[in-house]
C-alpha cells in the first residue's frame, strides 16, 4: 500500500479557496469541506512555502495577495541554521551544556 497522496491536491485546493476570497475570512467549514479534516497540516505546508495566512478561532485567511509561489518555495533542512531550529540552544557558546544523567 502506497502512502497518503492526497495533500498536495488538498494544499493547492486551499490556496485557490484562500485566494479567490482575497483578504476576507474564511470558515473553517469551508476549509475543511476542500483540505480534510486534517486541514492544519495543510495551513502548515501553505505556511512554508511562503504564504502568510492568519487564524482566529474557526476562522482563516491569506494576509497578503502577493505571497511567493510554490516556484520560489522556502525549504529548510533540518539543524541548517540556528535561527531556523525549533528549540535553540539557549545557552552562551562558552558555556558547557550539562544533562542529568539517570543510569
């Protein structure tokens, strides 16, 4: 069994639905009814590859008209850069990190 392939279609679904109402609020029914229940992963992959969409309780939108596209799509590898890290270090470079260690 092949994996899941239907998040692509989903995420450009999406953007069509975010585009074609420029600037307004989106319902979360609406979102759901084209990327799926699982509609954040989407949000996410939408996200970064550039575009800026906002969120409020059961609602979405797409900030700005203008957002890069998927041509010009930002990828990030993992640990590439301090700044693109989930978690950096919150320690000074000269400060030796120490880890409990249970057995």
């Amino acid at each position: 069994m092949t994996g899941y392939q239907g998040s692509p279609r989903q995420r450009d679904q999406l953007l069509a639905l975010l585009r074609s109402r420029a600037h307004a609020w989106v319902s979360l029914e609406d979102i759901t009814t084209v990327a799926g229940f699982q509609y954040n992963a989407r949000v996410y992959e939408l996200r970064r590859l550039g575009h800026r969409i906002e969120n409020k309780p059961g609602w979405f939108r797409l900030a700005t008209a203008g957002a890069i596209d998927d041509s010009q799509a930002i990828t990030k590898t993992p640990g590439a850069a301090e700044g693109d890290r989930l978690f950096p270090d919150l320690l000074p470079e000269d400060v030796e990190p120490r880890h409990l260690d249970l057995g």
